[in-house]
C-alpha cells in the first residue's frame, strides 16, 4: 500500500510540473514532435545524458574547490539536480504522444500525451529489477534531450 501511495503521489506531482512547464513553455515542448526518434538517435542521446551525468557534478567539484568558482559550482549543482528530477519528462513526452497515436490511435493534447506518458514510464519503474534499470535509462534520454534542447541552434530560436 505504501509503495503504491507513494507511486501515485509521484505521478501526480510530476504532472504538475509537467503541466506548469507546458503553460510556459508550450512552444519549446512541441519541439519534440520535430525529433525525428530512432534507434541512432536515442542510443546518441543516452552516451550523452550519461556523460552530462557524470561530468556535471565533477566539474561542479572542480569549480567549488577553487572558492572563486564556489558560487558557480553551487548553482551547477542545482540546476543538475533540478535537470535530474525533470529528465523523465522528455521521454515520458515521446512514449505517451506514441500510445496515443500507435495504440489509441487517436490525437489528442499535448496535456493527455504528458498524462499517458508519465503513467506509463512510472508504471514501468514498478517493474521489479527490470524498471529500476529502465528508469535510468530513460533519465539518461531525457538528460540527453536537455543537453541537445540547451546547445541546438535551432532550438534558440523558439
């Protein structure tokens, strides 16, 4: 009973972050339906969440031990812990947009893909053993997805 209280509690609380960032940001969200996904492309964005992963929180070190570079090192930190807990909602985005679309096969808004999605990677994560693994790897995606939505050109411009 805890575990599913606590499950739920998550889902909700990540779909309220996902819906205050769609209030805002609607129009860098849609971005993601441009992506072209493929097997290439998640495979590249996991080796990148997963050197954002290990890289960040070491170059953060380095800065805070120089003292000059302490206040950096700490909004570093931060931002990657706030990266972290946000990384989930990428590929939540991708998998609910394709249950609605392959299974449902239907269309419908960017609230109910976000909705369906985040109950699908957290339904995954209850697998035993098996979920633990794949919730990493898909907040190695989603770190993949921000480090690309953060040096793409053409995603400056929206």
């Amino acid at each position: 009973l805890d575990q599913t209280k606590s499950t739920l509690i998550s889902i909700f609380s990540f779909l309220i972050v996902a819906f205050v960032i769609i209030k805002f940001k609607q129009d860098k969200v849609k971005l993601m339906d441009e992506e072209k996904v493929n097997d290439d492309s998640i495979f590249k964005k996991a080796l990148i969440g997963l050197g954002v992963l290990f890289c960040v929180p070491l170059i953060s070190i380095i800065l805070m031990v120089t003292i000059i570079g302490l206040p950096l090192g700490l909004i570093m930190l931060a931002i990657y812990s706030i990266a972290l807990y946000l990384s989930v909602l990428p590929v939540s985005y991708l998998i609910g947009k394709y249950f609605i679309n392959k299974v449902l096969k239907s269309k419908c808004n960017i609230y109910l893909v976000f909705t369906y999605g985040i109950i699908i990677v957290k339904l995954i994560s209850l697998i035993p053993w098996l979920g633990s693994v794949l919730y990493f790897l898909i907040m190695l995606i989603g770190l993949g997805y921000f480090y690309q939505f953060g040096h793409n050109k053409k995603y400056e411009k929206q």
